[in-house]
C-alpha cells in the first residue's frame, strides 16, 4: 500500500502572519491523521517561520522550488540545501507555472531533481499536457519527454523518494478538473513508464499525486482511483477548511 501525500502549494500567496495563522488551523485539525503524509509549499521567505511554527508536528514544509546548485554565484537562487537548513523536507520542482512562464526545460528540471537527492530532500516532480497537447491527442507523447528528460541519470535510490504529480496544464486554477478516469489512465501510463525506465517494483511503490482544481467536492472521486495516491492543491489549499476536507478525504 501506498501512503497516501497531500500537498498545498501556496504559491504567490500569504504574509509570514497569515502563513502562521494557516498552519496552526491545520496542525490543531488535522493532529490525528497519521496514515497520510501532509505538506504544505509557502513561499521562501515564510518557510522559515512556518517550519518553526509547526516544530516536530505531522505537517511537513516544502518549497515551491529551487536552484541547482548547493553554493555559489548564483544572486538571487536558493539551494536545496538551504531549503533543508530552513526546514524543508520537500522541493516542488518542474511545475508548469515555472516551465511555461520562467522557460524551465526538462534538462534544467533534471538538475534540480538531482540537486535535491543530493541534498538528502524529496522531490515532488511535476509533469503534465497542455490542452492543446491535449487536444492533439499528444498526452502520453509529453509525459513520456518531460519524465525521461526530467529522470535521465537520476540513481534509483533517489528516484524511490521522488513524488510525481500528474497535473495537466488546462486543469490548474481553472476549475476545470479531469475526470478521475482521465487522471487514472495519465497515473497508470506514467506507472508503467516508470516500470519500464527503473522496475516494477519501484513503479509499485512510488507516489504518483494529482493536480489540477482539486477541491472538497472533488477529491474523494479522484483518490478512489487505483493509480491516484495523493494530491498537490493550489487554490483550495489557502483556505484551512477546503484543505483540512481535502486531507480528510474518504477513498472508497
Ligand atoms: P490548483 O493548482 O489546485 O489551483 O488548480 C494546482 C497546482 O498548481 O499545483
């Protein structure tokens, strides 16, 4: 089995007040579930704080990105291994937001993913179709490069901590969800690439999460499906309750 990871990315979002105020609603609700990994992404500047709000409760702290690099002339770049002294156990890394609006290309999401291995951090590596991919009928065709772009040369001892999260582009901040059986076909192929690109039995046991309007009304649906083992949140995860629900969420 599984564990089931859910993750809030915070994104452009929160003051270190309203982080604060955040993640003590969710560490005084959610103190009992202890059969899911919980996360939330505030942005770098709040990590700090929020790390140390939360002390040694079951909510982690991931940042949104990171540099390739643990040291060096690189203004204005954070490191994995900052991150880590900052508290962090997890790196988002290849969101489509970085890829579509900062040009990250697979080679550069390759480097990072190494990076936060080296760092002894997990990474939630993203991945996903635009509509037009989409559209073209070109999905699997994507994945495909953005996962073996993204993988090449990464050990397999750093490949089994890595999360992957499925999050096709015209789902996020949208509202627009794919349907569970959308989800379930895009986790499934991407089981089975992994399969062939390491082994079936790291194919088993790797996280595979969806994103993309996942909300309250939604998830229970969505994480029934056999190959759907958690979810990174965007919107839904800056307000307590939707988040809190969405950590709750009942497979049948
Ligand atoms: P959304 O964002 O839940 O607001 O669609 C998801 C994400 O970008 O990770």
């Amino acid at each position: 089995m599984r564990r089931p990871f859910i993750a809030g990315n915070w994104k452009l979002h929160k003051t270190t007040a309203e982080a604060v105020t955040l993640v003590k609603a969710l560490e005084a609700n959610l103190a009992d579930v202890t059969d899911r990994d919980i996360v939330v992404a505030p942005v770098f500047t709040v990590l700090t704080s929020v790390s140390s709000a939360l002390g040694d409760s079951n909510i982690a702290v991931a940042a949104q990105n990171c540099f390739p690099e643990m040291q060096g002339a690189y203004t204005g770049e954070v490191s994995p291994l900052l991150l880590k002294d900052a508290g962090c156990r997890y790196v988002i890394v290849g969101h489509s937001e970085r890829r579509q609006l900062f040009g990250e290309t697979d080679g550069f999401i390759n480097r990072k993913l190494k990076a936060v291995a080296d760092a002894g951090l997990t990474a939630v590596f993203c991945v996903g179709e635009t509509l037009e991919e989409r559209e073209q009928g070109r999905t699997f065709e994507v994945l495909e490069k953005q996962l073996r772009g993204g993988l090449e040369n990464l050990l397999r001892d750093a490949m089994a901590r890595v999360v992957v999260a499925y999050e096709p582009v015209w789902a996020i901040g949208t509202g627009k969800t794919a349907s569970a059986a959308q989800a379930q076909q895009a986790h499934a192929f991407i089981r089975d690439l992994l399969s062939r690109l390491y082994d079936a039995d790291l194919a088993c046991r790797i996280r595979i999460v969806y994103g993309g309007s996942v909300k309250p009304d939604n998830v229970d649906g969505l994480l029934s499906q056999q190959d759907i083992d958690g979810a990174l949140v965007g919107g839904a995860s800056l307000k307590a309750e939707d988040f809190i629900r969405i950590v709750r969420f009942l497979p049948s």
